[in-house]
C-alpha cells in the first residue's frame, strides 16, 4: 500500500464520518420542526372546536379539544376559555432518542370576530 492510498482513506472515512453527522443533525432538526408544527395544528384545531361549543360552558368545550389532539396524537396541556374565546396549549413528546428533550409546544386562541368595527 502506497502513502497516498492511505491518505486517500483517511480523506474518505473524515467525508463520511461528516456527512454522517450532518444527516444525522439534519433529521433531528427535521424531526422536531414536525413535532411543532404537529402540537400548532392541533392547538388551531382543538381551539376551533372548543370555541364552537364554548355556548355549552367550560367542561364540554376542553372535551371536545380533548378529542381533536387526542386524534392527533398530542396531549392537551390546557384549555380555558375567555368570555367566548377558546385558549388552548398542546405538547407533542418527540419520538426516538429525541423524547429525553422537553416535548414541542403551540398554543392557539379562536372565538367570534368582533363585528363592532
């Protein structure tokens, strides 16, 4: 084995063992934009709902945003409701060697537009 051939090698294990950590930090990184963007939708869905039975009090409008994140596979952190206004939280736990780390949070707020402007 000639000298240039064991550089050539060493050159070449150094390029994988990079693009191994790129890749790797790439779907953690992608991992936990999807953990958000799941926890968000499902907090804009279970505030819908819940606003929209808001008119059946406190109790049944959490049920009802309950069953939207449990649909999705999200737990319902909190859920009240401001006059007619629905303020709802949700966490989506990471999956994998990722689920060590605090879960991905949204929070969204629906309830009627004023119509007075």
């Amino acid at each position: 084995m000639r000298r240039d051939d064991g550089m050539a090698t060493v050159w070449a294990a150094s390029v994988i063992a990079v693009l191994t950590v790129v890749v790797a930090a790439l779907y953690g990184i992608g991992v936990v934009v999807l953990a958000r963007q799941r926890a968000v939708a499902a907090a804009d869905l279970a505030a819908l709902a819940a606003a929209g039975a808001a008119v059946e009090g406190v109790e049944a409008a959490c049920a009802k945003a309950g069953a939207v994140v449990a649909e999705m596979r999200v737990e319902l952190a909190g859920c009240r409701l401001d006059r007619w206004d629905a303020l709802i939280e949700t966490r989506a736990a990471l999956p994998g060697p990722l689920a060590r780390l605090p879960p991905a949070s949204g929070r969204a707020r629906a309830g009627p537009v004023d119509s007075s402007s």
